[in-house]
C-alpha cells in the first residue's frame, strides 16, 4: 500500500529542483535497480510488484506503480535512492567533458559508452541535463553506478587544466590519421551548435571524424555516436 503522500513526494522526483532540494532520484525496472542495490548507492524506498528481499520494500499494485512511475509503461518496480557526495575529480586517465548537452537520452547513452570503454569521469556543464532525470538513469542501464558525473564551471576547469583537451569538430583532423594519447579530455558539445566559443578556446587539438558518402550530404553525426567513434579511436591507439 502507498500512500498519497508518498505519490506526491515520488513523481515530483521527476523535476530537478526536487530531486536537489531532497538529494534523491528514482530509478526504474529490475535491472537497473539491481545494479543501483549492488553499489554503493543508498537506497531510501523501493515499491515493487514483485518482492526483491530487501529492507525499505513496499509491496504494491499495478495501478499503484502506474501512479508513481515516469516511464509510459512501468517496469515492476520503481526505488528512490539517495544523490551521493562525489569526491574530487582525478586530472589523470582519459576524461570526456560535455558542453551544454540537453537531451537525456544523449547523455544516457554516452554514460554508458564511458562505461563501456572504461572512462571513470565525465565532466558536465552547468547548462547539461541532469544525470538524475529519470530518463537519463532509465538510459543509463545502471552505468551511472560505476561513472562519476561532475557538474562544474567547465569553462574555468579547462582553463586549469594540464591535460590535452580535444574537442569534437566538423573540421578538425582526421580522427583515424591522429597519434591519440592514453590521457586526455575529450570534449563533446551541444547536439544543436557543437561547442560554444568559450569552450573552444581552451581546446588544444581539434579532431572529427570524415564522411564517406559520395554525396557528402549528411550534415553531421548524433553526439551520442559521434563520442562512440572517437572514444574507440582513443582505446584502439593505446
């Protein structure tokens, strides 16, 4: 049984300003929470269909699952974990840092690609989507556990910086002819307008990645598998 205040308290998780003022997110679906339960993560609440065998679990209808979850067809389960404190970043490894990113299956997936190819900071602007919207942890597909998301003045951090910032551009060097480091910052911009002039500036080497279509027609890549390419291209160099 859930309550109505419960109800309230969880759906207005699904606005940055609560999830903030309270310092929790939700997440969705056996999967994911499970991935959530088995890190180090905190877990506040879980409501479920079907029992996980944990403490703080409340078993609940169908209809009362559909009152709380942000998906369109919810998944059996819905928990409320806590945001955790992150230490201070590492200026060492290889780093990607997005400017201004807006759409939280973008950043989802590109959490997951840093996962995947072992990347343990990403760096976000102030003006990118949260990484606790729900649509975004739903993306993650429990990468966030494992990937430390920092929001900062990115602007002033890479002005400071020692590392070799890349960044992603239409007319950079070609990505497949480039001597790539182990270490670096690897910056992707805004899925409109590439990366903003500020930002462009503490760039050291500019890198893209050519087209092969005959007509050259195809006006640029998604972010998302533009940052899959290249981050490839850095671990196949090493």
């Amino acid at each position: 049984m859930i309550s109505k205040n419960q109800i309230k308290n969880i759906t207005r998780l699904q606005q940055k300003k609560y999830r903030q003022q309270e310092g929790l997110f939700i997440a969705e679906g056996v999967k994911v929470i499970n991935e959530f339960l088995n890190s180090t993560f905190k877990l506040v609440d879980l409501f479920t269909t079907k029992t996980f065998n944990v403490e703080n679990e409340t078993l609940i209808t169908e209809a009362e699952l559909k009152k709380i979850s942000a998906l369109k067809t919810p998944n059996t389960a819905l928990a409320v974990f806590k945001i955790p404190k992150l230490s201070l970043i590492e200026s060492k490894g290889l780093i990607v840092a997005l400017d201004a990113l807006r759409d939280p299956g973008n950043l989802g997936t590109i959490i997951r690609l840093c996962d995947w190819f072992g990347v343990k900071q990403l760096l976000c602007s102030k003006e990118t989507v949260d990484c606790f919207n729900p649509k975004v942890v739903q993306a993650t597909m429990g990468s966030l556990t494992r990937v430390n998301v920092f929001y900062i003045d990115l602007n002033h951090y890479l002005e400071e910086t020692k590392q070799t910032v890349f960044g992603a551009f239409m007319d950079g060097e070609n990505v497949y002819a480039s001597n790539l480091p182990t270490e670096g910052i690897l910056v992707l911009g805004n899925e409109a307008n590439g990366i903003s002039q500020s930002i462009e500036k503490h760039v050291n080497q500019r890198i893209s990645i050519p087209r092969f279509g005959d007509l050259q027609a195809t006006e640029s890549l998604n972010v998302a598998t533009a940052g899959a390419i290249l981050l490839s291209e850095f671990r196949r160099s090493n």
